[in-house]
C-alpha cells in the first residue's frame, strides 16, 4: 500500500511538501543533518539513507559535509520506483536501490551513519526495520531519525489540527489523491511519542545522545548511537 501512494504522488511529492509546510520541512532537515553530523567522526563516511524518497535528505547531508570539507559516500534505499526515478536526478551521486527497511540489501557493518527522514511511520514492521538498521551500522554508528509525532501543548495542537485538515486538502487538490495525505495524519495519530520510541530503540540496542522537537512542534529530532 504504501509503495503504491508514494508512487501515484511522486510527481508532486516535494512541491506539496514546500506549500503545506511553507518551506519549513527544508529547514527540518538543515537542522537535522546539523544536529546528526555533529556527533560523526568517520575521515570518509559511509551513509544510508532510508525511505530516501526524492533524495532531499541526502542532498542536505551532502552540502553539510561539504561545508566541513568531508567526502562522504552516500545510498538511498527507497520502496517506490517512482520517487526514485526524481531521487536519481537530484543526487547523481548517491548509490540507489529499491527494497523495504525490513531487509536492507547490503552488508552487516557497513554504514556510519543511517538516516531515516519522515519514513518510520510507514515501516510495515517497525522491529524488524529497526534491527536491520542496528545490523548495517558500524560500531558507535549513528541513527538520524526526522519524524513527524503529536505534542500537546498549544503549538503542537495548532499543527496538528493544520495537518488533519488543510495538509489532505492541499494535497489532494494537487495530486488528486486525497487519502495518501490522510494516510499522513493517520500514521501520525497511532505512531509513539518521541519519548516511547526512544525506549523502544533502546530494546533494540540503540542510545539516545540528542531529542530536540522542531518548530512548530509536529516534527522531532533523535539522534542515537549503535551500542
């Protein structure tokens, strides 16, 4: 299901993305990749990707790195053929691959750092994904997480009412295909809290070393390290 609604959406994925979040998602990631890459300390570091989508997130760790003056080689890994097909244009430079956070197709040990930005949501088996992800880190191997959760105070509830009600309604005007961005609140509505999530990588042998909600409190930063 979820390959087949990013695949009917990916056309306009990243402009619906500009116009509902009104540029905020780009910022989103700046923080993010900030945040992640100041803990990493490879001379050249290998990084993935996952549920990499149009390649943005890659695209912003790239021109963060280079700004400190790191090559780094990059992979995405993403389910929907399509938004690979835009993801090849926009990062030229980065090893994609189709295939599922559940059985990533490269070598225990072979990243340092893995990202995932706004895919956790979708994993159809969140457990697995995540001891996949704990297998292809190196040791101290970082984990990026950029997801989108509920936060109860004041601004957290204006964003989600904004989310529920004019985030579908954009983007089915856009794409004509409504439920994909009401599949977007759902997931949101049953996926845990940041402090939940944290405890539950824990179980799967990951540390906690950064939490930072991003503005206007619907999305949030983890960083956490392989142990």
């Amino acid at each position: 299901m979820v390959r087949e609604l990013f695949n009917g959406i990916a056309g306009r994925y990243d402009l619906v993305n500009r116009l509902t979040t009104l540029g905020l998602d780009k910022r989103w990631r700046r923080k993010a990749c900030e945040m992640a890459l100041g803990y990493l300390d490879a001379e050249r570091p290998k990084i993935l990707d996952v549920a990499c989508g149009t390649g943005d997130m890659i695209r912003c760790m790239k021109k963060r790195l280079e700004k400190r003056n790191i090559t780094a080689e990059f992979y995405g890994l993403d389910c929907s053929e399509r938004m690979l097909e835009i993801a090849k244009k926009k990062v030229p430079f980065a090893q994609l691959k189709v295939g599922n956070a559940e059985e990533i197709p490269f070598p225990s040990e072979s990243f340092d750092l893995v990202s995932i930005a706004f895919g956790l949501r979708n994993f159809s088996d969140r457990e697995k994904a995540i001891e996949e992800i704990h297998r292809v880190l190196k040791e101290n191997g970082l984990l990026l997480i950029l997801e989108f959760s509920r936060n109860n105070d004041f601004l957290g509830k204006l964003a989600w009412l904004y989310t529920k009600t004019v985030v579908p309604f954009i983007g089915g005007l856009l794409t004509g295909n409504r439920e994909a961005y009401n599949h977007l609140w759902r997931s949101i509505r049953v996926f845990p809290s940041p402090e939940e999530l944290s405890h539950e990588l824990r179980k799967f042998g990951f540390e906690r070393l950064l939490l930072r909600w991003c503005f206007p409190r619907i999305a949030f930063v983890m960083v956490l390290q392989k142990v």
